[in-house]
C-alpha cells in the first residue's frame, strides 16, 4: 500500500490516532508525573516522569497534543514553549544522575511561535537540549509517533535510536509553510510534503532514523507491547554500549557528510 | 528605543564616521539610501566605515568582507574552500537556484571556514553568507561548521563565528535540519575541551541557526538592531493575531530578554574581539 505524501501528512496530523500519553499509560507500568522546567513554569505540552519498562526505572517524555478541544487548548496543540523543552532537558539530566535511560514520544507541528517564546528563548532551548543531549551519558530513544516538525521535534530527538510510526512525518518545515515560501501558496502543499521527503521511508533511506513501525493494529494491546518489546531489547542493547555518546556523535556526524562530495552540481 | 541609541556616537570610530560624512563629496559619486535615516550615503564614506551608515545602520556585509574587516592582513587561511552541496533530495529547481547564487556571488556555499589572526590572537571563524540563500543551513554550511569545530578543538583553538541565517534549508529537507543536531554536537565537544567559542549575530539570525549554534557559543555578541529570533515575526503574527512588540526580536531587545551578552557596533568589532581572544589566552 502507497500513500501520497500528503496523505501521511493528514494521517499524521489525525485526531484519532494515540497520543503522547496513550503511550505511557499503555507501555509502561506506574508513571508517576514531574512536572515543571525549574526555571519558569509548567508547559502542558510536554509531559514527563519516571515509570518502569519491563521492571527496569526509565524516564518517559512525550509531546502531548491531546485529543479533544479542551484538552488540545490545556496542551496547547502539542507546540511546546521553551519551558516545555527546558523540563524534557531537565528530566533528562536527572535520568542521566540515576542512570535510568530516556524515551521520548514526539508529536509536534513544531515549537510554539509566539511572543512569550521568544522573549523567554525558544531558539536558546532547542539548541541547548541539541548540545546537551549529544552528551548524555545514558541511551536515550525517540519515537516519532505523529509530526515531527522540525526543530521543536528535533529538540527531543538528537538521540541515539530515533524510530517512526508508519504513518509519522518528519520534516524540516511543514509542507504548508515550504509551498507558501517556495510558490506563495500554501494550497501547494501536496506537492511540497512530496518533494520535502518527510515520509518515514524517506527518512529511513535518508539514513535519520533506524526503524518503523508497522500501525497494521495501532492503539491495540499488542501494539503497545510489541513497541515495549523493541524498546526494552534495544535498551538492553545500548545499556552495555561503553561507547555510546562517541556512537550518538557519530549517528549524527555522518548525516550530509556524505552527499557533499558525492553529488558534485 | 533601539534607534534612538544610534544618535549616541558610541566609540570614537562612529564619531569620525559621523564627522567625515559630512564633508564635501565629489559630484556623482554613488550613493546607498540608508533605509533607517533615509539619507543618501556615498559609498566611498561607507566602505570606510564598514558599511556602517552615521546614524549608526548596519548595512548587510558579505562573509569575504567581514573576514577583510577583521583578519590581520594576510593572515586569514581558508579552509574547506572546495566543498559544494548536491542536490540530495533531487529538489526540483535546486540545482539550478544553487548555480545562479553561485554565479552570482562567487562562493559556492553559505559559509565561509578558516583560521586568522585578530590583532596577533589566532583563532578559528566561520562567516556566514547573507547573499547566498540568505545563510541558509543545508548539508555543506553544516559539514563545514562541523569540520571546523573539530579542526578548533583538535589545534586547542577558539572559534568565531558571525551567524546570519533564514534557517534551514529547505529543499535539503530533513538533511537540513540534522545539521542542527550535528553542529550543535560539535560546539559541545568543542566546549568540553575547555574551549572558546564567540558568536556575532547579525541581521538576521534565525530559525534552526538560532536554535543550534548560534545560541550555543559562551559570549554571544550582536551588531546593533539586528533581527534574532526563531520563529518569524510574520507568522507569529499570523499565529497569535497579536500585534508585536516594539523591537521585537530586535538584538537590543533580546539582550533586554537575556539571550546575549553584549552588542557591539561593527567598527568597535575587532578591538572588541581582539581583547576578548587575548583575556582567553593568559591575558
């Protein structure tokens, strides 16, 4: 089965499928919820906490969009503040002092633009948890079960396994913003999400990201436990990693290095 | 209030801008329409000023320019000159867009990398093209900010770097936005060895160069007035159907919000770096 690109788009961006939380609540057992970047305030966008994965403590983050009007607004449509990321990064370093590994859940359209965000460092956050991520001592998985936009996504995502639901996107902008910058016309956008190559195929052959997952039984029980299975082998995997932060550099290190010398215009 | 700081001659460099502007020019000399006073400027007077207007205006500088401005003369090394990115995506148009800036600029991508002295301090620097697809961040500007990093913190060198960005680039989709993550692993590594990193924001720096490297350095400076921010004013507007505060996403009021360290007018720059890379280095 092939779907156009800008189908996945609207299957991504679908108001049926899991959320964040729907992951939590269904892989792992007795989450229990921190809240706050230390700095500012508590930025419902993102939520996080401890919770045990087949017995073992592990810290969870995940990008909430919630799913009904009300809890959309309370989520602010899963577009975080700077605060937000500030208590994914936060979360993260305390990970790193207990020795728990870390697994994000990504579902943004992108990082929230607004006037508060700025004024209190949206650009400052991302790459703040770009650079400390890229160092952090414990193995930290992603997975991109919805958007991925751009620098908001990636903000939780400079980890080192990054996988995508079937149906995710990811991109560097949205197929609406590309097509009203390259042709004034957000209409345009079918053909933008095609040549953008946001698919998870695409990004799998474009070598960001090592795995997809199949959504033939999406927000079933073995669903579910079939990505708690995956995530609790390739921890196991990475945990005995002496090498891990020198492989997370390398995982991003290569990406564009390549294509330079190859395809000379 | 950004602007009006501009009537204050802040070093004697901007006062003998000011001050020689008003001399008797030759008759039909080119002039730039400054388009913050609105007068009309002979060139000549504002290439000795570094394209800085009198009334304090930055004007865009090409990357080759800055480096000229700032490098002791013939000390600037240019590394990683060859390197020119393909059109990995097969983006349609691409490739054409990419010849005609090349033609039209004489680089062949958005950064310019190399090793220099500044007032007898050698360092690392990156300069950013504003007229190569307005510094836009693909495979190459990444690969060769990455390599010069490495090259920085494996010579036990600091780095400068003047950030003048749109973003990401688009039509290198994804593999845009992983330089990002990239560069940004490569400042920490560079950081970790003890390691000096400058950055100089100019107009404009924004989007995933805001939100990777250009935010990442230990003294963050900016020129005056320059625009620094992630998201876009317009689509902030758009998105909140809120009207902007005055100087938004201005420097002046990003060092206000706390993000930057100082802002340096472009004619008190190389002193003003010089002493920085000198206080660096055991004084």
């Amino acid at each position: 089965m092939s779907l156009i690109p800008y189908t996945r788009v609207k299957i991504a961006r679908g108001n049926e499928r899991p959320t964040g939380i729907d992951y939590i609540k269904h892989i792992f057992k007795g989450f229990i919820e921190f809240h706050g970047d230390r700095r500012y305030s508590d930025d419902h966008a993102v939520v996080g906490g401890i919770a045990r994965l087949a017995g073992n403590p592990v810290t969870v983050i995940a990008i909430e969009k919630g799913r009904t009007a009300k809890e959309r607004t309370y989520r602010n449509f899963g577009a975080a503040h700077p605060e937000g990321y500030r208590k994914a990064l936060r979360l993260m370093k305390q990970a790193e002092k207990f020795g728990r590994p870390v697994i994000c859940f990504v579902d943004t359209s992108g990082a929230y633009c607004g006037i508060g965000a700025e004024e209190r460092g949206q650009g400052q956050a991302i790459a703040e948890n770009l650079m400390e991520m890229s160092t952090l001592c414990v193995p930290v998985i992603s997975i991109l079960i919805g958007e991925g936009g751009s620098g908001g996504a990636l903000a939780l995502a400079a980890s080192d396994r990054v996988w995508m639901l079937q149906n995710a996107v990811y991109s560097v902008i949205s197929p609406e913003g590309c097509a009203s910058i390259l042709w004034k016309d957000a209409a345009k956008a079918e053909t933008a999400a095609a040549r953008l190559k946001l698919t998870a195929e695409d990004a799998k052959n474009l070598g960001v990201i090592e795995r997809i997952l199949s959504e033939n039984d999406i927000g079933k029980k073995e669903f579910y436990d079939r990505i708690g299975t995956l995530l609790t082998e390739e921890l196991n995997e990475l945990s005995n990693d002496l090498d891990l932060v020198g492989k997370r550099y390398e995982r991003f290190r290569r990406i564009g290095a390549d294509v330079v010398d190859k395809e000379q215009l | 209030m950004a602007f009006i700081n501009f009537l204050k001659p802040k070093n004697q460099l901007e006062e003998g801008g000011r001050t020689a502007a008003l001399i008797q020019r030759d008759e039909g000399e080119p002039e730039k329409k400054c388009p913050n006073c609105h007068k009309d400027i002979p060139l000549s007077r504002l290439w000795a000023n570094r394209l800085v207007c009198p009334c304090g205006y930055h004007f865009r500088m090409k990357a080759r320019q800055r480096i000229q401005m700032l490098a002791d003369k013939g000390s600037f090394q240019e590394l990683y000159a060859e390197m020119k990115a393909g059109n990995p995506l097969n983006f349609p148009g691409y490739k054409e867009k990419v010849e005609n800036v090349r033609a039209a600029t004489g680089e062949k991508e958005g950064v310019v990398c190399g090793t220099m002295k500044i007032g007898k301090q050698e360092c690392c620097l990156f300069a950013m093209e504003p007229y190569f697809m307005m510094g836009s961040m693909g495979s190459v500007v990444g690969e060769k900010i990455t390599l010069l990093f490495e090259y920085a913190a494996q010579n036990r060198m600091p780095v400068i770097g003047f950030a003048v960005s749109g973003g990401a680039r688009m039509q290198e989709g994804l593999l845009s936005l992983m330089q990002m993550a990239k560069t940004s692993a490569a400042v920490k590594r560079h950081s970790d060895a003890g390691l000096l990193y400058i950055a100089v924001l100019t107009d404009p720096t924004t989007g995933g160069v805001t939100a990777s490297f250009a935010m990442e350095a230990d003294i963050i400076l900016a020129e005056p007035a320059a625009t620094v921010g992630f998201a876009g004013a317009r689509v902030i507007e758009q998105t909140t159907r809120k009207s902007l505060p005055k100087g938004f996403q201005k420097s002046e009021f990003v060092l206000e919000h706390g993000f930057i360290d100082a802002i340096v007018a472009r004619t008190n720059q190389r002193k003003f770096l010089a002493e920085l890379l000198k206080m660096h280095n055991g004084g």
